[in-house]
C-alpha cells in the first residue's frame, strides 16, 4: 500500500507540513509507503468536463 499525502499550503514548511510529517511517521513504523506532495504554489486551475 502507499499513500499521497498533497500538502496544498503555501507555506511549504508550515504547520501542515508538520501534520503530514508526523503520520508519515506513523504509516513508516506500519510499514507503509508514503509520498508527500507540495502543490501550495502551483497555479492550478479548475478544468470544466462536457459529458
């Protein structure tokens, strides 16, 4: 199993670094891959689906 943590917040050192760091710790001692991700400052936009 492996997780993706998307860390969305600006602050790429900030507090939710500090959460997703702390449960990476937690799924590392369950033996269990992570990847965290910084997306705070990506000029993402919302794409519209025509179905």
């Amino acid at each position: 199993m492996k997780v993706l943590m998307i860390n969305s917040s600006p602050r790429t050192k900030g507090n939710t670094h500090i959460a997703l760091s702390e449960m990476e710790k937690i799924f590392k001692v369950e033996q269990i891959e992570t990847e965290i991700i910084q997306i705070g400052k990506l000029d993402i936009q919302s794409i519209d689906v025509v179905v």
